[in-house]
C-alpha cells in the first residue's frame, strides 16, 4: 500500500528553510530531525533565497486571485451573447420557427 502524502504548513516550511540557511547543522542531521529527504530541505532553501516567505503560501489563494479575473470576463461575454440571442429571436423570428429552436 502506498504511504499517505504529507502536507506541511508554510510556517513549518519557513522555519526549516532558515535553519538550513543558518547551516549550524548538516543537511543529513536536519533531514533525520524533521523526517524529510534532504532534497526536499534543498528545494525549500532554495525557494526562500528566491522568494521569501510568501514562497509557502498556499497556491489556493494565489489560484483564486487569477481565476477571478477571468471569470468575469466570461460572464460579461455570457451577458453579451444572451443579448445578441434575443435579438436574432426578435428580428429574424421565421428562421428560428422553421428550425424548431424557438
């Protein structure tokens, strides 16, 4: 059976992040202490030096933020299409009586 994937906290992250920046341990001493690959150490190091402490934070927020953005852009594009259905209902109605659609 496959072992259950771990989730860390950003906070978590950060900590061991600058405990590997400090280098008072051994990268194999701090993957033991915290029960984590020292690749895993590596990547988070190298994600603080990029970009700080926002790194961590959860990619649902930062989703969230760039799907609002489109989101209303298609409802503005629903709006305009249900406005141009009504109008081609009402100035051409033989051609959708004849088509079964209306």
């Amino acid at each position: 059976m496959a072992k259950k994937r771990r989730r860390h906290s950003a906070e978590f992250k950060f900590r061991v992040a600058l405990e590997a920046l400090e280098g008072s341990k051994t990268m194999s001493q701090m993957s033991s202490e915290h029960a984590l690959h020292s690749n895993v150490i590596r990547s988070w190091k190298q994600k603080l030096l990029e970009g700080g402490p926002s790194v961590f934070a959860r990619n649902g927020e930062r989703k969230q933020r760039e799907q609002e953005v489109p989101e209303a852009e298609l409802y503005e594009q629903i709006g305009r299409l249900k406005m141009e259905l009504e109008w081609l209902k009402e100035s051409c109605p033989l051609r959708f009586v004849r088509n079964g659609v209306w």
